[in-house]
C-alpha cells in the first residue's frame, strides 16, 4: 500500500477529524463561492431594517447601517481564510529554508541560526505582531506578511530536526556518492522526506493566523471597514451586545467552529503521518 493511501487510511479513522475536514472545505467553497451564495452584496444598506433580528429576508439579522450580517460573514470568509493560507506559506516557505540550511550543514551555520530563531522565539509573537502593525498602515497584505514573517521560527526547527534525522541515511550517502550537489540533495532527496510535520504545523498555523488576523481586526488595527472580517464584523458587535446579540454570536462561532476544525484536522493529520503507528499496524496480530 502507498504513503498516500496508509495516510488517508489511518485519517478516516479518526471521525472528529473527518467531519472537521468536511467543514474545512465547506467553509473554503463557500469563500470561493461567496458572489453566488451570498444572498446581498456586502455593502447593500436597509435603512429600513438597521440592527433587525435574525429573519427570513435576513437569515443572521443586521448591522448598524442595516447591511446583512450573513453577506458580510460570506465574504468575511474570504479574507480570514486567505489570511490564514497566505501567511501561512509565507512562514512555511522561510521555516523550511532556514531549517533545511540549518539541518544539512551543521556546524557554524547550523548555530547562528538556531540563536537567531531562539531569538524570534524569545518575542511574545502577539506583541511583536501588534507593535509592527502600529508602525505601518493597517492592511489585509500588511497582516498576511507580518504574521508570516513572525511565524516561521516553530517550522525552521521541526525541519532543522527532521533533516538532522535523515541526512545519515543510506538514500542520502548512495546520492553524495554520486556526486549529486548539496541543493540537489537538499531539495530532491531528504526535504520531500522531511515535510510531514510542515504540513502538520501548516494546519495549526493556519488556524493560529485565523485566530491572530480577528483579534487585530477586532482591535481595529486590522482589516478596515468597510471590507469585512469577522474580527471587525465582531466588533462592531460589542457596543450592541445587549441589544443585537446576533452581531456577536454569530462571528465568534465562526472563528470558534473554523479554528477548531483546523486544529481537528491538524491533529487527525499528525496521528496518521506518525510512522511510530504505521510500524505498530504492522506488527499487530490483526
């Protein structure tokens, strides 16, 4: 049986993880979809119907400025998930250079830099992010690269270990024998070896950017009105908390049922990826 197929044998095991995967993707084809699905345009105002309940013309009620609260968490999704895959490759795409480099060579490379990740781990990464964005024009493209270019550091070790594992294996040795370059080697033989727990982390991290991308936006140093996010569409809830409790609920569930997916789906991904169960199957009586 190939990798591929053990993988997704031993994640379909996992239920939870399952129907979180279902959710994931739901929730990526209605961004995608979101002119056809969304049932008014995002900035559509009703001055007849500002701050109405939840109805039938308005599946999740209205804002302040009478704009339907679901067309806006329709095309929310869209930035939340961008920002979350964006900045995400950005860190995953730093992190794999850096540990590779760092794995493969060794020695003084490999040193200086590990300390300069230790010293980007030292930073609570919140306060980096929020001291950054302080100093610039607040942005979707300036939230995807600054959070990003903060979040590499976790990668760059879990690759600089998995290349420290594999480099003395035999594959390895048989390719510097010969004569294949450092690069070749890097990228051809051990790094499609070493991205299991990028792709792990790639999950988590993309749930974390999620989560980092609403809290600045709820903040009001994040995505600007009037382009929607469920960080701004939640607060613009807080000064109706007691009076229209639908602009609170509803995009907090979102960003609760949509980082827990992804973090559900990370973990079924890890359980299936660890070749320590793959060897436990195998040696079962079953």
């Amino acid at each position: 049986m190939s990798s591929a197929r053990v993988v997704w044998s031993r994640f379909k095991k996992n239920r939870l993880s399952v129907a979180a995967a279902i959710v994931v993707l739901l929730l990526a084809l209605a961004a995608i979809a979101a002119p056809l699905i969304s049932p008014y345009k995002y900035t559509s105002i009703d001055v007849n119907n500002v701050l109405s309940a939840p109805s039938l013309s308005h599946p999740l009620g209205t804002d302040e400025l009478g704009r339907d609260v679901l067309a806006r968490m329709i095309y929310g999704s869209r930035i939340s998930l961008s920002v979350g895959f964006v900045a995400m490759g950005i860190a995953m795409f730093i992190g794999v250079i850096i540990g590779a480099i760092a794995g493969y060579y060794g020695g003084w490379i490999d040193s200086v830099l590990m300390r300069f990740v230790d010293i980007m781990l030292s930073f609570p990464t919140y306060i980096l992010i929020l001291a950054i964005i302080a100093l610039l024009q607040p942005g979707i493209f300036i939230i995807m690269a600054v959070i990003g270019l903060t979040g590499w550091a976790d990668v760059s070790r879990l690759v600089r270990a998995e290349f420290l594992t594999l480099k003395e294996r035999d594959f390895v040795l048989a390719a510097k024998s010969s004569g294949a370059g450092n690069l070749r080697i890097i990228f051809r033989h051990i790094l499609p070896n070493a991205l299991s727990p990028v792709f792990v982390a790639a999950t988590f991290g993309v749930a974390g950017a999620i989560l980092i991308e609403s809290s600045l936006s709820f903040l009001g140093i994040g995505v600007q009105p009037p382009t929607p996010s469920w960080g701004n569409i939640l607060s613009s809830g807080k000064d109706y908390i007691e009076t229209a409790w639908w602009l609170s609920v509803f995009p907090g569930l979102a960003i609760l049922m949509t980082v827990l997916s992804y973090n559900l789906v990370g973990e079924g991904l890890r359980d299936a990826l660890d070749p320590r169960l793959w060897q436990a199957e195998r040696t079962s009586p079953d």
